[in-house]
C-alpha cells in the first residue's frame, strides 16, 4: 500500500472534493441558518451530492485561487483524504495583522479514517504554511475533541442573542445626522467591503476577505427563510459608514411568526451602529429580533433602557488558533501593558521550534514594523513583507536560559493569543503553571484586549 500526502493535481480536483463530506450531499457541519435562528426547518437539511458541472466549476475556481492551498492523501493512486488552507490576515492586539493559515474543507473517507491521514495532512499544511511565512493557524471545529490534539484551542467566542421588540427601547441619544436605505444585493455587494475595510483594523480577529467574498450575497429567497435584505447607513456626508444583512424567514408555524434575523452587523462607529439597531429592533410587524453570530460585548445591550431585555440563547467558540512560530507570532502583535515575562513551551511535537525557554519582553512606544532579526526559531522567507503597524506596546521574543515564570501548553498560548480569553482559567485549569509570584497576572495584563476579539464571518 502506498500513501502520498501532496497537493492535487488540477485534473484530481474532483476526487479531491469527492473525498469531502458535502461534496456528497451529506450536511456540513455547522447547523443550518434555520436551526441556527430557531427557525422552523429541520435538520440537518435536505443536501444533494455536487453535480460534476459544480465540481468542474470550484476545480476551475480553486485552481486559479493563489490563496488556496490543498492537500489530499492518496492510497495506492486513490484519493482519500482533503483538506485545505486559505491564507488570510487576522487583526491582532495592536491594531496590525498577521499572516494567517485558515484550516478549512477537511474529510477522510468513511472506511479510512482513524488511521492517521488528517495527522499527516495537518502536519503538511503546517509546513507549508510556515514556508509562507503565516505563524498561525487557525479553524472552525466541527468537533470540540479533535483539534487540540493538533494544538489549536479555541481563541474567539460567538453568541447567539435575542430581544423581544415590546422590551427594545433605546436610552435617548443625539439625532443621527445621518441616513439609512434598504438597498439590493447589488448594492451591498458594494458597500459590505468598504465597511469591512474600516472595521477590520479596528477589530481584533477580524479576517481579511478572500476575493469573492461578498459575491454570494442576492437577493433570491432561501427555502423558507426568506430573501436576505440589505440596510445601508451613510454619514452626514453620505459615506457609506455601516451596513446590516437580516431576513424575514417566512414561518410554517405560528411560534415563529414575526422574527427578524440580523444575519450581520457591522459599522465603522457607534452613531451607524445604533443607527441600524435602532431600525432593526423595531421593525413593523415583527416580534423578536435574533442575532445568531455576534461578538459577546454587544454595545447595544448598553444602549438599552432594560440591558437585560437582550437574552443570550448560545454561545460558543468560534475560531479556534494554533500558533506554528512562537516568537514570530508573539512580536506581531502588541501587549496591553509592557512588561518581560518568561516562559517554557514543551511538547509540541508537530512544530517542535516552539520547544524552549522563550523570553518576551514587551516595550512601551517603540514602533515595531519589521520582523526582528532576532528571531532563529522561525522560518521567514526574506520577500515577506512585515504587514503588522502595531500601535501599542510592540515586543521582541528570544530564546533564553533563564529560569521561567511560567510553563504553558502550545494550545493554552494559541487561546491567549488574541487577548479573548482568561489566563487565570487556563491556570486553574493546569495548562499553565507559574513558577514565580505574581506569573500569571502578569500573563493576564500582558496578553488582554479589550474589546473582545471576535470575527464577523469564518471559512
Ligand atoms: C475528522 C476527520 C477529518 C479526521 O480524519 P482522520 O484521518 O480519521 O483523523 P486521524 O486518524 O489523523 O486522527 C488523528 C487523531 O484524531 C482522532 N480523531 C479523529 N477524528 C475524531 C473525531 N471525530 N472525534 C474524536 N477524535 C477524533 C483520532 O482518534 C486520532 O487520535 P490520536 O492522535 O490520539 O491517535 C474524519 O474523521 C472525517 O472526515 N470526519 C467527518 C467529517 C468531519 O468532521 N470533518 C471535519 C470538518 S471541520
């Protein structure tokens, strides 16, 4: 038996995506809209396999997409396994971004797996990746037991929130200078990117859009969930300045009658924001508003009269992150306070570099713009362009023989990464241990940001 781990050829694209679970008509694995909202459909929903002229079509798409990377396992000639990494760049604290690896599009066929394929396909986008000089990577789970193996944890949250209209008064604010539209797909098609690109630096775990991003967006109805409509603000100036995406699901059933869906949310300050809630959340004929995909800190909730009218229905992690290059990912971003802290990584067998005693020592007011050349544990093609502006305290990460504050697990850094989660949590947990006074607060100043990390699409 003879098994390859390497890219497909253009002409096995179509049993590489043969290899995947929905290519075959079987569900994916986040639930659909409907389930999601609360709606009235069932599911998993009806899916259908690929037709071979879709599968032509993504084969010509994925081909030509330099973003794209994939890798298929083949046994004895035939193609078993695939998966893939997207190259993005993620907002990091600081307000730069980091080149970053986006695991996606993963299957092994049924009577192959449990056999080690994904390992070895794991371990081949991790080379890969680091030889485009992307320090991180990073995936939505469709199982939560899975990925730390391969040292991912989860770094972003996503909540799920609901608010009876008869409870959604707004506290009294200026009158907005500015005006809203419902427009068309069309339009939105021209408006989401110029909103995102001003959001995006802003953000923390904000994605770069692949190209095509928004192509998907129309204005055609989606089985009972009805058309997705677009509102659009613009400034005093009529700038484009935020722009919602929310549906009237047409209901099989009474109890879900009058229920508006904000399928995504974004504006560039908090005049367009209120601005698009202060519409959606009292919408003629409706009941409730549903937000399915929104950061934890929710401003909105502050700008309620009743803060506790906005109910939380599901929360749950988001993207999860897996740092490939420690000190490499440790200077691209910044630190909410400065400080030096030393720790241990151990046990990272998929990118053993990591392995060591690390010392960061983050600076106050220093522009960092360029990869320190102090950096021997990373592989950093030379035509690699430093992308991070980092406007807080930038930071250098070198190997030491110092004793450590702390040891940490690869997974329990790649959580704290983003800032999103709690260091005392992971401590108490036993992913990490101090070994002096006062270790693991200084973890906590160091690597917090404030707001939240959250990003508003995945992949
Ligand atoms: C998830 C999937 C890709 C894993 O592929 P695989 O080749 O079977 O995985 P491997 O054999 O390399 O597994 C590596 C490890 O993960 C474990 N593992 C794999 N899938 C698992 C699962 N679903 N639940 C728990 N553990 C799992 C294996 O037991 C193995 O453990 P070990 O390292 O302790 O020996 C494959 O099972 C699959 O296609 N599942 C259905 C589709 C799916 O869920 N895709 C993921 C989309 S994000």
């Amino acid at each position: 038996m003879v098994t390859e781990i390497r890219p497909p050829r253009p002409d096995e694209m179509t049993a590489y995506y043969r290899a995947l679970p929905y290519a075959n008509g079987l569900p994916m694995w986040e639930p659909a809209d409907a389930a999601w909202h609360g709606g009235p459909e069932p599911w998993p929903p009806q899916r259908t396999p690929a037709t071979p002229e879709q599968l032509a079509r993504w084969a010509e798409a994925d081909v030509k997409d330099e973003s794209f990377h994939p890798v298929a396992t083949f046994v004895d000639g035939k193609c078993v396994g695939a998966s893939a990494t997207l190259s993005f760049e993620v907002t990091v604290p600081g307000g730069g971004t980091v080149r970053m690896a986006g695991v996606t599009a993963t299957g092994v066929i049924a009577t192959h797996r449990r056999r080690g394929h994904l390992r070895q396909m794991m371990r081949a986008m991790f080379e890969g990746a680091l030889d485009r000089g992307e320090p991180l990577a990073m995936l939505s789970a469709s199982e939560g037991s899975i990925y730390g193996r391969f040292g991912f944890s989860p770094a972003t949250r996503r909540t799920r929130w609901e608010l009876a209209r008869h409870e959604a008064a707004l506290l009294r604010a200026e009158p907005d200078p500015g005006s809203l539209e419902l427009v068309g797909a069309a339009r939105a098609k021209q408006a989401w990117p110029v909103v995102h690109a001003a959001v995006r630096r802003s953000r923390v775990g904000e994605l770069s859009p692949l190209p095509g991003r928004w192509d998907g967006l129309s204005d055609d109805a989606d089985g009972t969930n009805g058309p997705l409509r677009y509102l659009v603000h613009r400034d005093r100036h009529g700038e484009v300045d935020g722009i919602a995406n929310f549906r009237l699901p047409w209901s099989a059933t009474a109890g879900n009658a009058g229920t508006l869906v904000v399928e995504a949310l974004e504006a560039s300050n908090p005049v367009a924001y209120r601005a698009l809630w202060s519409l959606l959340i009292d919408f003629d004929l409706t009941r409730t508003v549903v937000a399915p995909a929104r950061p934890r800190d929710e401003p909105l909730r502050w700008m309620l009269t009743n803060p506790r009218a906005m109910r939380v229905t599901r929360q749950s992690d988001n993207l999860w992150a897996r740092l490939l290059d420690v000190p490499l990912a440790l200077t691209r971003r910044a630190y909410d306070t400065a400080g030096e802290l030393t720790f241990t990584v151990t046990g990272d067998r998929m990118c053993p570099a990591n392995n060591g005693t690390w010392c960061l020592r983050a600076e106050d007011g220093v522009s960092a713009t360029s990869v320190p050349t102090s950096v021997p544990a990373t592989r950093v093609p030379a035509d690699v362009p430093a992308t991070c502006v980092p406007t807080g305290a930038p930071a250098t990460c070198v190997p030491t023989d110092q004793a450590a504050d702390l040891t940490i697990t690869l997974p329990a850094l790649s959580s704290l990464y983003l800032g999103g989660m709690s260091a005392h949590d992971l401590a108490h947990a036993g992913h990490v241990t101090p070994h002096t006074d006062g270790a693991i607060g200084r973890l906590a100043r160091m690597f917090r940001t404030d707001p939240e990390p959250h990003n508003s699409f995945g992949f």
